[in-house]
C-alpha cells in the first residue's frame, strides 16, 4: 500500500457477481400476452425453490448461493430462496452486503437463463426475443437501476441470432449498457464458433461500434473440462480455469481479434495464473508455426493482440 493511503480509500469493484433471480422479475417487463408462458419460481414440498420452463427445470443448488454460509453447507443440494441470503436476490439487502464488505461497485451475471441466455431460445422466435429483453429490462431496470451508482449493468445476448443479437446490444447501448454475456465456446452449444466470422459479423460489428464488452464466463456453455465419467468432483473443480484457457485460444486464433482493434474480451472466473505461461506459449506458436498455418497479426505478436483486447 502507497505510503499515506488509507484502507478506507481503496475502491474494490466486483465484475463477476452472480444473481439469483426474484421469483417477479418477469412481471412489469415482459408483455401481458407472454406472462402465462414465462418461466416461473415454483416452491416445492421440500422447501426447495425450483425455475421452471416448459419442461425445464432448474434447481437453485446451494453451491450457488454460498455468500455467509459456512463450507459445510456448500453442496448440489436444490434450496429454496429462505435458506440463502437474502442479498442474493434482494437488491437492497445485495448493497448492504456490498457496502458491509467494501466494494463500491458491482457486475452481475445471469444465474437461471444461464450465462448466455440459452434457455429463451424457443421454436418461437419473437417470444424468445421478448425474454431476452424482459431480463435486460428487469436487469437494467429494476436490479441496476435501484442503485446506478453501485452496479454495472451487463444484459443477456440473442445468442441464437446473432443480427437480433446486435440489435439487442445497440438498444441496451444506448441507455448506458456496455457490457454482454456471452458464452465461452458456442460451437459446443450447437452454434458456429468464434472462427465462423461471417456469422457472428453483425454481433462483432454492435460490440466495437458502441464500446461494449463481450464478458465470456467459465462454464457457460455448460462444458467444463472433465477427465472421466467417473471422476471425482475434484477434478472438475481444478481443471476449471482451464476452460477459459481454451476461450482465450480460440478468440486469439480468431478472425475477430485481427479484424477490430478496438474490440473488448473479459475472461470472467479463469484466475490469472496461467497467462505468463499462455503468452509465451501463442507467441512461441506463432514464430514456429504462422508460415503454415498462415496466421498474420499485422507484424504484432500474439501476446501484443492479447493484451490489447483484454
């Protein structure tokens, strides 16, 4: 700490908090004619609290929900919204847990949708649409919006089109909103990669015109690096990080990288331990490899790019 600098002046902002969504979000944002369909809370005879969808249901785990709790009570156990802290789904309680614990500002992720909205994608594309937006409202609106000035908004993408997807990422623009959840790895969700440039183009196009970070979390494909079917959970949980290792390849392999400058990529959960050893790993499989794979980053090192877009 700098000489003459207080504790109580440092300002620690979170960007990778987590929601769990209110069981009313959905009712002052998405439009009368879809509130039958929407995806609703139900409380079940356990006492356990489940988001159900068509036929999806979505258990809140208390592994989720950790925030006050011992380790002990850490676990896949479905839960119901009394046994976890109200500040996980209250805003007013999450700011008294933020101003408790000295964090000034905060960025929170998507929980029951998952991180890139996958579960809105219906058969039916303009309920789907009216989801995705009902969230961002709700999200911007009432959770963000009770406190601007502590929370950084971040909305949920149209990851199953991506011209949708831009238009969705222009309109939250232009209140304020720069910053989107996406997923990690959308060719294992069934969507073309990050190489597909021409796919994705509109969506890279919306990102850079209007300033907007692509906020990429572990996990939100919902592949995670596992050894064995039978493996213990251990492993999972160790070989996390190296998920987002494996985003960050491919986005730096990625036309994207190349093509805008001034693009914007936040790893979210991946830790920072393993980046020394990544940069020197692209940039060794530049110099060795570039004269037949016939990568070019316009007389830069990989690590140059890397560094530039995160």
């Amino acid at each position: 700490m700098a000489a003459g600098m207080s504790k109580d002046d440092m300002i620690l902002i979170s960007v990778d908090d987590h929601i769990v969504e209110p069981p009313d979000m959905f009712k002052n944002h998405l439009p009368r004619k879809y509130l039958d369909e929407a995806p609703r809370l139900v409380h079940n005879p356990d006492g356990s609290d489940t988001w159900q969808f068509r036929d999806v249901v979505i258990p809140n785990v208390a592994l989720n929900a950790v925030a006050g709790r011992p380790k002990e009570e850490y676990g896949l156990e479905p839960q119901g919204l009394d046994e976890i802290r109200p500040g996980c789904w209250k805003v007013d309680e999450r700011v008294k847990d933020m101003n408790a614990g000295g964090i000034l500002g905060s960025m929170c992720f998507p929980s029951f949708p998952g991180f890139a909205g996958r579960l809105f994608a219906t058969e039916d594309a303009e309920f789907s649409l009216a989801l995705v937006q009902a969230y961002n409202d709700w999200h911007v609106e009432q959770w963000c919006g009770a406190y601007p000035a502590r929370f950084i908004p971040m909305t949920l993408p149209v990851i199953w089109d991506p011209v949708a997807c831009a238009a969705e990422i222009r309109r939250n623009a232009a209140r304020g909103v720069h910053s989107l959840t996406f997923s990690e790895n959308p060719s294992a969700m069934g969507y073309p990669s990050f190489h597909d440039f021409e796919y994705w183009k509109p969506m890279w196009d919306a990102l850079v015109d209007t300033d907007t970070v692509l906020n990429v979390h572990i996990g939100s494909s919902g592949r995670l690096a596992i050894t064995a079917p039978d493996a213990p959970m251990d492993v999972m949980i160790t070989l996390q990080p190296m998920n987002i290792v494996q985003a960050a390849a491919d986005l730096l392999w990625s036309r994207p990288i190349k093509e805008y400058p001034g693009l914007k990529i936040a790893l979210s959960e991946g830790g920072t331990g393993w980046i020394p050893y990544f940069l020197e790993r692209v940039d060794r499989t530049y110099e060795m490899h570039s004269t037949w794979t016939g990568q070019d980053f316009g007389g830069k090192l990989p690590s140059e790019c890397f560094v530039s877009t995160s």
